[in-house]
C-alpha cells in the first residue's frame, strides 16, 4: 500500500491526552501508534497543573483534546474551563471524552462541556473516529496526492451537496469535483472519473445501477455508495453490483473527506 498522509513530516501538531496514568494507560501506546502514522503527536498528560502549563506554552501546536473520564470529572471539568477562559479552544481543536464507567453522569458532563464525541476506549472503532475528525480538518487534502483526482460526487439532497461544495472551497480544493443533484444533469455532463460517489438512493434511481456504465469509461474507476442507513441488504446488493466500497454518511459531513480517503488508499 501506497504511503499517504495529510500531515507534513516536519509540522509539529500534538493532541493532548489526559489520564490518570497518562502514557501507562493500557490504550495509549496503540493510540500513539495510530496517531504517529499520520505524523501526529500524542502528549500524555497525568495531572491538571501540567495540563494547563503545557496549553499555554504550546497552543498554536494542539489540534485538540483527548480526556479520560478516569481523570475524575471534577478535573476534566476545571481544565475544560480553564480552557475556554484562556480561549485556548479554537472552532476545530475538538474535545473528546473517554468513558471510564459508561454512566449516563458520565455523558451529561461531557454534553455540558461541549464534547465532540464519548468513546469507549476499549472500542477499536474509536480511533477510527477521532482521526477521521482531525485529519478532515486539519490534514492537508490540498497538497496530497489526492487533490489530483477527478471525483463526481452524485446526491439529490440539493442542500447537502450545496454545503458540501462550500466546504471543499473554503479548503480550496473543490477544483477538481463535479457534482450532479440529477440523473438528467449526470448523463449530460458525465466524463471520465477517477472515483465517483453515489447516494444509494439517487432520485427515483439506485446508486448501484450507474456502477456498469462508470467502470467502462474508466476500468480503473472507484465507485462509492453512500447512505443515511446501510442494512445488511442494501450492502449484499452494493457488493454484487462491483461497488469498490459502501459507507454511511457521516453525521458530521465534513468528515467525508477523511472516510472516502482512507478508502481509496486501502484500494489502490
């Protein structure tokens, strides 16, 4: 597999994990593992006086926050206030919780302070969802090697499509996207794609019955399926019709980029 990441290897970008045990806690060295594949730093952090020293020196490096509830909610609390007094919580350096009892105390804390997500520490899939947060908003997709593929991007949803366009503008790497809200505008405007992503559903159409005609204009070609909601139907069906991948659409859509990315790199 080719090597691919959205981080430079001589930028210096560190999230802080918070724990009681901080680097001894039994997940962080897989953490650290997973985040140094993408050139991020992973800072372990055990008490609260050297949590607060070390935003203050190093802000401009941290791309956000990972606490562990095992570092008792009064002190993740005080540090999560300590940094929104200090304004050292800018619009993208998320907070993410770890579960430490799985309590509902436990999610109602992490909701008052503004968390990103509560994650089961121990769920594999975790880190899936925090890198995919911040490779999506601080990875650089418009240096990569990706930035020169062709993608068609096939959704109805007018509005979705509409926000998805601005967002790739705002990181000025929509250059190289074509979007189609209908089946008349896809086979009007159709060329040749690199990687095309298609909502299940697309208008009174399946996503799946454009698949054949996109793999002949290029047999290279990637086709995606995305869904609000994938039954285990829905992806036999997606499987049998040559779909490269299927995913469910992100609740936060800006994370597409690093979902669809991840993909293409296991595929090519």
């Amino acid at each position: 597999m080719k090597n691919h990441s959205f981080f430079s290897k001589n930028q210096r970008r560190k999230i802080l994990y918070c724990s009681l045990e901080g680097g001894k806690d039994q997940i962080f060295d897989f953490y650290k593992q997973e985040f140094e594949k993408e050139s991020i730093h992973l800072i372990p952090i055990s008490n609260l006086s050297d949590a607060k020293k070390y935003t203050s020196d190093d802000a401009s490096e941290i791309l956000g926050f990972i606490l562990h509830f095992n570092w008792g909610e009064k002190q993740c609390g005080q540090f999560i206030e300590h940094l929104k007094e200090n304004k050292l919580l800018f619009e993208s350096s998320f907070i993410f919780m770890l579960f430490d009892s799985k309590s509902s105390s436990e999610r109602k804390s992490a909701f008052v302070w503004g968390a990103k997500e509560v994650l089961d520490p121990n769920d594999s899939k975790s880190i899936g969802v925090l890198k995919d947060h911040f490779i999506s908003y601080h990875g650089d997709f418009k240096s990569s090697s990706f930035s020169n593929l062709n993608i068609g991007f096939l959704d109805d949803s007018e509005n979705l499509v509409e926000s998805f366009q601005n967002f790739l503008s705002q990181r000025e790497i929509d250059k190289n996207w074509s979007f189609f809200t209908t089946l008349e505008d896809w086979k009007k405007n159709k060329k040749s794609f690199d990687l095309v992503m298609i909502d299940y559903r697309f208008g009174k159409n399946l996503g799946t019955q454009l698949i054949e005609e996109i793999k002949e204009s290029n047999r290279k070609a990637l086709v995606f399926i995305i869904s609000n909601y994938i039954s285990p139907e829905i992806e036999k069906l997606c499987k049998e019709s040559k779909a490269d991948f299927i995913f469910s659409k992100p609740r936060d859509f800006n994370l597409i980029l690093s979902r669809i990315f991840e993909a293409y790199v296991k595929l090519v």
